[in-house]
C-alpha cells in the first residue's frame, strides 16, 4: 500500500513537478479556447430529418458516426473473447444467496428488464439508446448472477455465441446490405432509416447486456471441450 | 472491404471454434485478395475517399486510401498471409481456437487503421488493436507472458488516453475531427500545441520510442512467436504510422526544435537497444531489443523533414516488417525444436535448420542494411535525405546502428554453428513454418529490387507534401 | 460560460492524478483505478466543452464520442481485471512482476 515502497522520494518529487508543469499547460491550452464555439451541432440539427430520429445523440451515434459504433461493438466482443481466452469461469459458490437478494432480485429483475426495452425504444426521441438499454439489463443480468443462478448447460455453447455476436452481425448485415443495393456501408436510405436503427438497437442491446454480463463472469464457460 | 472480411473472419471463427484454422486461412487468402484488388485500384485511379454511411466529414467519418495508406495495407496483408501459414503449424487445437478471433480482429484494427482519415475513428481503432495485442500476448500462459501482458495493456490504455485528450483539444479548437479539414483550419494556438504534445507523446508510448521503450522487452520476448512477430512487425508501426500522418498532415506547423528531439530520441534508440541487444542471452528478447533499435532508425526522419526523408523512414518500416517478421519465425522455429531459445546453446542448428536459419541470416542482412536489401535502400535514402539537409550527424548513428546490428544477427549465427556440450531433445518442426520464416526473409531482400515501384505507389495522392524543389 | 471551464479544469485535475496514481503505486487495481480516473478526466473535458453552443443546447457530437469512449473504458477496464486477477494467480501477488 505504501508508495514509497518502489520509488524514491526525489523521484516523487520529480514526478510531482513534471505533472504540475503539465497540468498548467494543459490548464492554459483550454483557457485559451473560445468561449463560444457551437462544433458540429449545426449539422447535426440540419440533417437531423434525414437520420430518422429526433434524439440528436442517437442520431450521431447510429446513424452520422454509425461507423465508429460498429467498430466499438466490435471492442466489447473483442474484451469478452480475450477474457475468455484466459481462462474458465471461476467456480461458483456453493452458499445459498441471503433473504434479502432473494427478494429483491425476484422484484428488480423484471422492473430492469421493462427499464430496458423502454430505455431502447425512447433513444429515438429522448436520451436513452442501445448502450443504455444495454447496460440496465447487463445490471438485471448481474442480480441473476449474484443469487447463484447459472445458465442452462445446452445454451452454453453455441446459442450464447451467437447472441453474443448477434449485434455486431446485424450491424454488419445493415451494412453490407445496403452496399448491396448500390449505397455506401451503413448508408441508410432516409425512409427506413428509423427501423433500421431500430433494428440495430435491439440486436445491439441484446448483445451489450450479455456481454457485459459475460464479462463479469470473468471465465469462459465450462462446455468448451467441443 | 478489407476491414469487413476479417471481422466476419473472426465472428465465425469464434462460433465454430472447431474449425478455426480453416476459416482463418481462407479468409487470410480472401483478405490478401481484397487489398490487392484494391491496390490496383489506387494505383489506377490515384488516391481515393469514401464517406461511410453517406455523410462527408465533418459530420461523418471518411476513409482514405492514398499511397502511404496502400503501402500500410500491403505489408500488413503479406505479413498476415504469412503469419497465418506459419499459425496454422504453430498453435495446438485448443490455443488455435482463441488464436484466430483475436488475430481476425487484429487484422481488422489494423486494416481500418490504415485507412480512416478521422482521428477520433483511429483513437477506436487503436483501442481495438490494443486489446486484440494484449490478448494475443497473453495467450502463452505462464507469469511472464501474462505479467508482460499486463504492463502492455497499462502502456497501451494510458498512451490512447494521451491520445485522445490531444483529440478532444483538437476538436474542440476546430469543430472537426477529420484530418483534411483540420489540415485546412488549423491556426498555431496554445491549444494545439498542448494537443501535439499530448498526441505525440501518446503515440510515442505506444511506438515504444526510448525511452518509453520499456514495455517492449518483456511482451515481445514472452509472447507466442507469430505473436511477436505481429508485434514487432505491424503493431508498433500502426502508432508511429498515425504519428507521421499526423506531423505531415494536421501539425505542418511543427517546430525545428521538435523535431531534433525526436531524432535525438531516435538516435538513444539506436544505440542503447543496440548494445542491450547484444547482451542478450535469450533470442526473443534478442529480437525484440532490437526492435527498440529499428524503431529509432523511423525517427531519424523527423529533424529532416523533408520528403525524402520521410519516404526512407518508410521504406525503413516496410522491409523492417517483412525482415522481423522472418526473424521470429526463424525464432520461435528454434524454440519449437530445441525446447528453449538461449543463444549461448543453439546446438547446430545450421545444420539441423538450415531453412531457419537461412531466413535468420537473411532477415539479419536486411536489418543490417547490407546491399541488395530492402533495408539497405531504406538507409540509403536516410542517409541521403541527411547529406542533402545537412545534418550528416544522423548518418552516423546509422552507420553505427548498422554495426551493431551485424553484430548481434553474427553472434547468433556464430552460436548456430557450433556444437553445445548439453544433450538435449529436438522436436521437428513443421515444415510450413520454416517456408513461411524464409519466404518472409526473401521478401525483405527483394524489396531492395522493388524500390522505384513501391516509392512511385508512395506518391499516390501526395501523402508526403507536394515537393517545393 | 465559467462553468464549463470549471468542469473541464476538474477534468483535468483528474487526468493528472490519475496519471500520478498510475506512476507511483505498485498494487495493480489501483494502477487500473486510476487509468479509469484519467479516462474519466478526459471525458469530462470533451463533454464540459461541448456546452459551449450559442444556442444552449449542447452540441450531441462530444455525447456520442464519450458514449463511444466510455464503452471502450469498460472492455478495456474489463480485461484489466481479468488479466489482473491471472497475474496474480500465477505470480501470487497483484502486482506487475519485476523486468527479467
């Protein structure tokens, strides 16, 4: 716990120093900024029509910058493959989870799965969106895991693979599909853009909340021995 | 599009785990395809941009293939080719498995790397290839693997933090992400330079220049060999590949100071990873410090800044990726046979080997710089570029480096030759390995031959600056 | 508009200690706490600035880049645990193991 276990104090002190000559330079850089300065939300609202949501937000995320998104999805599988390349799911104690987390879990649950899909489906027009939705029910996942509860050997393998990818590939299919039909990747046509996102949303909750749920599992599942 | 290919790549990969190494391998072939299509397309049509999802920077993002970029996408599709032969022999089913989605998603980060033309899209794209390294470093198991791992991924994370807080002053001085545009509207500001200096700094973590260096030792000598291979070769290269678009393309105003420190840098690079080199007893870690070493060499570019320049320290990067590729092939070869790779007790593997061992040497003769090689026109360029600027000091350093590298690659071939006292038991080692080793070190010659074609290809659509003499 | 320079001076505040955390302490968790510190520092930064708009609406495009950023933090975060917890195993201790 203690620092000076490693480190010199004149190093400390050096390191002090360095960083507060940083940190005022850093300071100065951002004072020196405008103090007005709208970036891009211009755009933004002028092609905000044309994305298929109200929510300027979502609109960035899934529809101007759709690419970027994509690409993130891909960083969150990215982590759980690499965790899972690490090792197998820690073992499960054998305790019985308290009264209280019984409980409350049994009352939680369905309320953040409700709190999910509604969170998905206002991210057109409010805030609110697939990462959102994603992580309230990455939460409900937790609570399951917490009370003990362990997912059915025979969705272990396969049909927990693919709705883990399931976001990402849907991401994907859009997108190709749409070069298909003479666009660019991810270029949405304006009339179906706003079921189109929708559509990615979903997928992309889905996988975001397993995912997220598999992560803190910390271990890849037992029946890998195909 | 080459940056689809892998991902689908390593979705299915990661469903049917079983049949990994063949899905890998055809889609390694599909993907070198692609870029080669794509190569003949640039090179046709000159430089090229797309705006994904239909909206044209600043409110989307674009991707850009010029000729820098192409080159970036070559090397890394011949690598790759390469890498995939050599893993199919190297992993066992049950590492192959986890191998494959990661190494896909690698490819992929690298792949959408090269050719994003939006700094915020590369500061994801660089978080993708960072985890997908991290992983892979990790997969041999064993402390010193997962401990190298762990710094990596320290290193790396607090580098694209840099990175990115050098983005959010960008952005927030401008009102754009995308590189061309900032090109047209950057003004010299406090903010900017404090966003250079983030960047760079970042960046030069991550390239591993000394003395930021010190990650790079332990993850390159204790990862998988194809592993370190990918390392050496293409991973610290895409960091200083987002450093150089970013001097030439948004940080033209950069000043002489910087850039002779960089050089310094570089220089210190040279040197000291040469002379640790040499007292290295293992042969990955061998090859890894001189990675530190040939990194150096990339910075020399910097106090010259001149087109020319520039152009060498790429030529540089090129033949270094195709020669340190071999050379850890031709290594974890070694390892694969002997049961372990010190130096001091490679027991004739000249004879044994010959194949890796003619890989090795001739990896060494590119690295060393030695005619007819690709690293050799790379130092020639260098050192003109320096004659002509008149700062022939640099030129030492690489003439310096020069040796010192002959004198690590001959150390190891001295030791090859003779016979060790220790009994020990050999493994045969696949023989697609050994092809893949010495195809790569052939490749790093014969870029020596190619050179007016692949500087021509790296004119395409002006990367460096329109020549003002 | 002094409150938005106020955030992000706290942004960066943040991102220089969690730098300095990073430095100083040999225990892993706190080296990946602090990582996510600076992250968060840097996050701050780039949403406190965006509220710089005439309008007073706050320009989405920064929101939508600190979504990304924060999906990033967490899988990278993720694996850090993880990777912690196997250093650990292996070397018995939570700490990065001495250079060889």
């Amino acid at each position: 716990m203690n620092p000076d276990n490693n480190n010199s104090t004149l190093f400390r002190y050096l390191l002090i120093a360095v960083l507060i000559t940083m940190t005022a330079g850093l300071v100065y850089a951002l004072l020196s900024l405008p103090l007005l300065a709208s970036g891009l939300s211009f755009q933004v609202t002028q092609n905000l029509q044309l994305s298929g949501v109200e929510n300027p937000v979502t609109a960035v995320l899934l529809n101007f910058r759709a690419y970027d998104t994509f690409l993130e999805m891909g960083v969150l599988l990215l982590a759980l493959l690499a965790v899972w390349s690490l090792g197998t799911l820690p073992k499960q104690r054998e305790t019985a989870p308290g009264e209280v987390l019984n409980s409350l879990s049994g009352l939680l649950i369905p309320i953040l799965v409700l709190m999910a899909s509604y969170l998905l489906w206002v991210g057109a027009s409010a805030p609110g969106g697939a990462f959102q939705a994603g992580s309230v029910l990455a939460a409900a996942g937790v609570l399951l895991i917490l009370t003990g509860w362990q997912l059915n050997e025979k969705l272990q393998g396969l049909p927990l693979r693919f709705a883990l990818v399931a976001g990402l590939s849907i991401f994907m299919a859009v997108g190709v599909v749409l070069m298909l039909f003479g666009r660019r990747f991810l270029e949405y046509p304006p009339s179906v853009a706003a079921a189109l996102i929708l559509l990615i949303e979903a997928a992309a909750t889905v996988s975001i909340g397993i995912t997220l749920v598999a992560l803190f599992s910390g271990g890849r599942p037992e029946s890998e021995q195909q | 599009m080459v940056i689809l290919l892998p991902i689908v790549a390593a979705l299915s990969c990661f469903l049917w785990p079983g049949r990994s190494i063949w899905i890998g391998l055809i889609n390694t072939f599909t993907i070198v395809l692609s870029v080669a299509g794509l190569s003949l397309q640039v090179v046709e049509q000159g430089a090229g941009r797309y705006a994904v999802g239909g909206w044209e920077a600043p409110l989307g993002i674009a991707l850009v293939s010029d000729g820098l970029s192409l080159l970036m996408l070559m090397v890394t599709a011949v690598v790759g080719l390469a890498i995939s032969v050599y893993s199919s022999c190297y992993f066992n089913q049950d590492k192959a498995r986890h191998f494959w989605p990661l190494w896909m998603l690698l490819w992929a980060a690298l792949n959408a790397l090269f050719l994003s033309a939006d700094i915020f899209n590369i500061y994801v794209t660089l978080e993708l290839m960072g985890l997908a390294a991290v992983a892979l470093v990790a997969l041999a198991g064993g402390k010193n693997s997962l401990g190298a791992a762990m710094r990596y991924l320290l290193v790396s994370l607090l580098g694209s933090l840099f990175y990115l807080l050098g983005v959010v002053l960008l952005y927030h001085s401008f009102g754009t992400v995308d590189m061309s545009l900032l090109a047209q509207r950057l003004e010299s500001s406090p903010a900017v330079w404090a966003a250079m200096g983030l960047m760079t700094s970042g960046l030069l973590l991550k390239t591993a220049l000394f003395p930021l260096h010190f990650w790079l030792p332990p993850a390159h000598g204790n990862a998988p060999a194809p592993v370190s291979a990918l390392l050496s070769a293409l991973v610290v290269k895409a960091s200083f590949y987002i450093l150089l678009r970013l001097w030439l393309e948004v940080f033209p105003v950069a000043s002489f100071e910087a850039g002779q420190l960089l050089g310094l840098l570089g220089a210190a690079a040279v040197l000291w990873g040469g002379v640790l080199a040499l007292r290295q007893t293992r042969l990955k870690l061998m090859i890894a410090y001189s990675t530190v070493m040939q990194i150096g060499y990339l910075f020399l570019a910097f106090p010259l800044a001149s087109i020319a320049g520039w152009k060498a320290a790429v030529y540089l990067l090129l033949s270094h990726a195709l020669a340190k590729t071999a050379m850890f092939m031709a290594a974890g070869n070694i390892l694969l046979y002997e049961g372990h790779d010190r130096i001091a007790e490679l027991d004739r593997v000249a004879q044994r080997l010959p194949m890796t061992l003619g890989a090795f040497a001739l990896a060494g003769v590119s690295l060393m710089g030695l005619p007819p090689s690709g690293g050799f026109i790379g130092k020639w360029l260098l050192l003109e570029a320096a004659i002509r600027s008149g700062q022939w000091w640099w030129g030492i350093v690489l003439i310096a480096g020069g040796l010192l590298t002959g004198a690590y690659v001959f150390k190891v071939i001295g030791f090859a030759f003779t016979q060790s006292n220790l009994p020990h038991e050999s493994r045969a080692v696949p023989i697609g390995m050994e092809w893949a080793a010495l195809f790569m070190a052939m490749l790093a010659i014969g870029l020596g031959f190619i050179a007016p074609w692949i500087l021509s290809i790296m004119d395409t659509g002006s990367p460096f600056g329109v020549a003002t003499r | 508009m002094s409150a938005v320079f106020v955030y992000s001076l706290v942004g960066i505040g943040l991102f220089n200690l969690g730098l300095y955390a990073l430095i100083i302490y040999p225990h892993l968790l706190r080296k990946i706490l602090a990582v996510n510190i600076m992250g968060s520092g840097v996050f701050l930064v780039l949403v406190a600035l965006a509220g710089r708009t005439a309008s007073g609406v706050p320009d989405p495009v920064p929101h939508a880049m600190v979504i990304t950023g924060i999906v990033v933090a967490v899988s990278a975060t993720a694996l850090a645990l993880v990777l912690m917890l196997r250093v650990s195993a292996a070397t018995g201790q939570p700490e990065l193991p001495e250079e060889k």
